[in-house]
C-alpha cells in the first residue's frame, strides 16, 4: 500500500450534495440588473483570450516548477478511505472533513467495518461537515456494493467507480488520479474559474474545460497538474481577488484585470 497521502481535491463552494452528480456550474446568466462580481465566480468566470498551445505548456510547467511536490491535504490511507475522504469533501473543508475521518477510519477503515458501524455510527462521526445524513448513507451504501460487486477493493475503473452511490465523474477522477495515477483531471471550482479566467482552458461547463485541460497540459506534466492547478487556484488565483502579484506564471496569463499591488493594509 502507498503511503497516506493527502488530496487538495474538494470544493466546498461548488461541490453537489452527496449522492448528486458532482459539480456542474451553471453557465453564466445574464441579467440586466446583477452586477459582476470584480473577477467573476466559479458560476461566472470571467473569461480571458484562449492562450495559445505554447502558451498553455509554458503556463503549467511555471506552476510546476515552483512547486515541484505538491502536497495534498486530505488525509487517507488506502483507496478505499481515499473514496471515503473525497465522497466526504463535498461541501466540506478538507481541514474538516480531516477531523471527521481523523476519529471515523480509525473504527471503520474497510468497507465491512462501515457497513458494520451503520450509518448512525457514520454520522456520529461526519455530524459536523455539511450533508452529513446523505453522506453517512451514501457511505454505507458504497461501502455495501464495494462488499458486493468488487470484493471490497474499489475499482480502477471509471464506470464502476460513477456507479457508486454519492460519487460522480470529479471524484471518480480524484480517485483514478490519486489512487491509480490515471491521468484525469478533476475539475472542481478552482480549476473551472482558473481555466477560464487565464485562458488556459476556456469552457462553459467542467467537463470542457476538463477536455481542454487534457489536450493542452504536457503529457508529462498530466499526473500532477489538476494538483497545481487547484492549489494555485486555492492560494493565489483566488475567486474574488487573485494575487497576481505573486503569480508565478502572471506573464503567461491572459486576464485581463490582474491585481499587481496587494492591497494596502
Ligand atoms: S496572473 Fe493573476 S489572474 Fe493570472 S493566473 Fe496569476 S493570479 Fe490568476
């Protein structure tokens, strides 16, 4: 088995219910009277001129080079709490969900331990992360057909993984990544409102920009860039104010409204 890592993969803001579909951000509306937000959201990401292929290439290798590891924060320590930790995170903080499965996976660390611990076990657990009723149940019913259908492993395959209960195609990405080291990016909202607001990957819902993200990211660099990316969308490219000003990769980025000075305290 690996050694624990962490996942950065969850998005509170944008992140369904569990045992929805994951995140699809509406496509901007338009309204006459709402106001923009000052760099747009992960619903309404302002959108920046498509960068170029080499462009694009360049612009993910800066991120890479100044963070050469990426670390990652959701705590786990097998596929299966990796799944667990992930159908979680939904809605949630990583820092709290960490809390959660920091009491849960010690009791229950295999799926016949969850299914065992019952979904009020669960929840007594998960009580303070978001939904955490349907989370409870969605992780005793995955936990049942892993039991059932795939002899308690968790499959690498994206199909059986969709077929669990609370889990879509992001965390299906998550766990193909982080688990299996498949290539697949999984588009939360950092990585949606990055794509679309530096023009490295412009797309109206998270499955374009997750295409788009896959043709233009260097083959080599695949593995890990969903990793940068939301990292860098967490800390520097922020939703409401980027930080450009510390961007590493400013001059690669097409944005139209960069931040250069950080605001006067
Ligand atoms: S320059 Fe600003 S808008 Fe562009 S990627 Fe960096 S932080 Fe984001």
């Amino acid at each position: 088995m690996k050694p624990p890592r962490k996942s950065t993969l969850k998005s509170p803001a944008a992140l369904p219910p569990a045992g929805m579909p994951d995140p699809v951000p509406a496509a901007p509306k338009r309204s006459r009277v709402a106001k923009k937000p000052l760099h747009g959201t992960a619903e309404a990401p302002r959108r920046a001129r498509r960068m170029n292929a080499q462009q694009a290439a360049a612009f993910v290798r800066a991120l890479a080079a100044a963070n050469p590891a990426p670390e990652t924060e959701l705590d786990f320590s097998s596929p299966y709490t990796l799944l667990v930790a992930v159908a979680l995170s939904a809605q949630a903080t990583d820092v709290s969900v960490n809390k959660a499965t920091a009491t849960l996976f010690p009791a229950a660390d295999t799926p016949e331990k969850m299914v065992a611990l019952g979904e009020e076990g669960v929840a007594g657990h998960i009580r303070r992360i978001g939904l955490w009723k349907s989370k409870a149940k969605n992780v005793v019913a995955l936990s049942r057909l892993l039991i059932e259908r795939h002899a308690s492993e968790v499959p690498a395959d994206r199909a059986a993984l969709e077929a669990l209960p609370g889990v879509g195609r992001k965390t299906a990405n998550v766990v193909l990544n982080v688990a299996f080291g498949e290539e697949a990016m999984a588009v939360d909202t950092h990585i949606f409102r990055l794509g679309n607001r530096t023009g490295l990957a412009p797309g109206r819902t998270p499955r374009a920009v997750e295409d788009a993200l896959m043709q233009r990211v260097p083959a080599e660099l695949l593995r890990d860039a969903h990793h940068w990316l939301i990292l860098h969308g967490r800390y520097i490219c922020k939703a409401r104010a980027p930080e450009c000003w510390h961007c590493v990769a400013r001059e690669l980025c097409n944005y139209g409204d960069k931040v250069l000075w950080p605001p006067a305290r």
